[in-house]
C-alpha cells in the first residue's frame, strides 16, 4: 500500500509538471502570436504611409516629430528592405515579398559602392535575405558586392578599413586606417559570397579581419574598443578610441552587441572555437556588469556617469537577443536561449515597444545612435527593428524546432 502511494505521487507530481509545461508553452505561443499580430500591424502602417507617397521612401528614424528619409548610399539603408523580407517570412504573405523586392532593389547600385565598409549592411541585410528567401538573381548582387568590400582589405594590417579620413569627423582624429568594432557585421557578406562564388579569397579575407579584431579590439576583461587606427605602412595599432562612447577606455553597448553577434556569425562559417569562445567571453563582460540592468537593455555605454539616469539603447538589446538566440545553438543553450528571452520580453513589453500607429511607425522606442555626436538621442532606429524582427524569427524557429 505505501509503495502504490508512492507511485501514486510520484504520478501525480508527473502530471503537475506536464501540465504546466503545456500551460507555459500556451502562453509563450500565445504572446509569439500576438507579437507577430503587432509586428505585421505596426510595419503595413509604415509601408502603406510610404506607398500613398508615390516614392521609394526609406525609413530610418524620426527626427524633430517627422520620419527621416535616407539615400541608398547611407549606411542603414538595407534595413529596413530586411525588415520586409523578414516580415515575408514571418506571415508567408506574398504582399511583403513584392514590397520587399521593391525596396531592396531600390538600392542595387550599391553593390559598387567603396568608399565605406557598410556594403555589408547594406547589401546582405537586403539582397542577402533575399537571396535565402528564394531570389536567385540576388547572387550575382552579393558577389559584385563582396568584391566592392574587399577593396578596402589593406594587406599590411590584415584588416578592411572602416572609414575614409578625408572628410566628416573622421577626418579630424589624425587616423590613417580606422578600424570599427561594427566591422564584424559586415564580414557574413564575405563569407557568403564564397559559398556562392567558390572564390576562397572572401573567406581568408574575412578570417584575417577576424583574428586582428579579436587581439587588436578586445582589453583583458573582454571588452572592446570602438575604433582601433592601424598604420598603413606596416599594420601596427597606432591608438585605440571609443568614439562614439562615453570614453576611450568606456564600453559602448552596441559595439559590445556589435562584437558578439560577430564572433558568433565567424564560429558558424569556420568551425573555429576560438570565435564562439570570444563571443561568449564578452558577453560574459556584458551580463556580469554592475551596469548591466535586470530588463537586459544596456544604458547606451556601460560606464556613462549618471547610470541610472543615462539612456538606454533599445537597438544594443535587440543585436545582443538575436545573437543570443543563434549562440544558444553551439553551447549552453538553454542559457543563451533564456537571456534572449527575457530581452525579448522586455522590448515586446511597453516600455520598449511602440504603441500601435505611433513611434513614426517603427517597431522599437528608446535607441541611441551617437551621443558624442549629438545624434539619434533616444528615438527609434531601423537597425533595432531589424534585429528585433530577426530575433522574433530566430525564437520562432527555436520553438517549431524543439517544441519550447
């Protein structure tokens, strides 16, 4: 009888816990669906208000009440043609295809554009999901691309160079070869045109730019730098900055989201451990912090004096939670996967996340461009929907695949 007990309980503990896991899973696919709703709401309010215009229009923020329109040569214009393509996937709805091949090949001529590293933004952000999504023509788009960017490989750093010196602020730093932490984001392009060109070139130029990242950016708590200037004639770090941070030695939050989405994108074209270590490292610097705050959306740079009374940087959380979603695929998943979540989870809640027909019709409230610079001081940002909507995507797949 004690034993039938026993077995009774431990039944009925079983029963418990199932339950509750289909109740949690209910609910998590319950608010995905209700996220999706908002998303496909918010972004037609955008993409109908662009339409009604008779033009091309490209969003990126809102600057004095009104959203700001961009040309293809900025360095943000494949955004928000990746956001539609990403909305593509998100619903099967054959309309966000139309109107994402409208806008993506609304910025083609970029793919000969050299004189910044963005190409790789630009062109894989846009072309690169369309091309995945079933464009075959984008191919040719992404090759063309990959060789404009690897003009600015300079042999004797190893490295390709960020920006141009010869004008804008750059200009005035005396750099001869500056060298960005968000160059990480643009070495994917490289990678993928050698799977579509068979040209190894790509490959070791993005492995080269990754391994002088990896010793040049990082200081022993696995930080990064902002800017590190190279010299031309025989590749050595002539200084390190943070330009667009609180401080040279200061941690700016989306080049440390900038450096492990990276890292994690370079471990997954090499199979090479040393990346997926150095992406973990830093976000071990990132969760560790004193700073850190418990939604998991940073403060715009980690050491800005008035923390708590600094801004946040809702397109930081946004990089960090789509990383953290494909790093939960290689190691300690579950980890990963769970600050991703609950990153999600705070920009889906209304501290982040606009109010329907709001916002200029951006996803994301709360982001930050460049303080130092006086720009995009706490208005929403094109980047971060983008890489909020990826993250929606990467959670999604995570659940189809595992059922949680």
């Amino acid at each position: 009888m004690k034993r039938n007990f026993s077995l009774f309980g431990i039944l009925s503990l079983l029963i418990l816990f199932m339950t509750g896991f289909v109740v949690k899973k209910n609910v998590e696919k319950a608010r995905m669906e209700q996220c999706i709703r908002y998303v496909v709401e918010q972004e037609m309010l955008q993409s109908d208000s662009i339409l009604k215009s008779g033009k091309i229009l490209n969003p990126r923020t809102v600057e004095s009440g009104k959203v700001k329109y961009i040309p293809k040569d900025d360095w943000t214009s494949g955004f928000y043609p990746g956001s539609l393509w990403y909305l593509y996937e998100l619903t099967g709805d054959e309309k966000w295809r139309i109107l994402a091949k409208r806008q993506t090949e609304a910025i083609d001529s970029v793919k000969y554009l050299t004189w910044h590293h963005d190409v790789g933004f630009m062109i894989q952000c846009s072309f690169g999901n369309g091309l995945r999504l079933g464009e075959q023509e984008y191919k040719e788009v992404i090759i063309q691309a990959a060789k404009s960017l690897s003009t600015r490989f300079r042999p004797a750093a190893g490295i390709l160079q960020s920006w141009n010196t010869d004008k804008g602020w750059q200009s005035q730093r005396g750099w001869e070869c500056p060298v960005i932490i968000d160059n990480m984001m643009n070495l994917e392009l490289l990678f993928n045109a050698t799977r579509l060109s068979g040209d190894s070139t790509f490959y070791r130029l993005a492995v080269s730019h990754a391994d002088r990242t990896l010793k040049n950016h990082y200081r022993p708590d696995y930080s990064c730098y902002h800017v590190v200037d190279y010299s031309l004639k025989d590749g050595s770090v002539r200084s390190r900055q943070t330009a667009q941070g609180y401080a040279n030695e200061s941690a700016w939050a989306r080049g440390q989201a900038w450096g492990i989405y990276g890292f994690t994108v370079c471990y997954r074209e090499t199979h090479d451990v040393k990346y997926l270590h150095q992406a973990q490292k830093a976000f071990d610097f990132v969760v560790h912090h004193k700073n850190f705050p418990k939604d998991g959306v940073p403060f715009w740079d980690f050491d800005a004096p008035k923390i708590p009374n600094e801004p946040r940087d809702a397109s930081a959380a946004a990089i960090l939670s789509s990383a953290l979603y494909e790093l939960s695929g290689y190691e300690n998943g579950t980890y990963y996967k769970d600050w991703a979540g609950k990153i999600m989870e705070s920009l889906s809640g209304p501290a982040y996340r606009a109010k329907l027909g709001e916002n200029g019709h951006f996803l994301l409230m709360h982001s930050v461009g460049s303080i130092p610079h006086g720009a995009e001081i706490d208005v929403p940002l094109n980047y971060a929907d983008y890489y909020y909507l990826e993250a929606l995507i990467r959670s999604r797949r995570i659940a189809d695949r595992t059922g949680r």
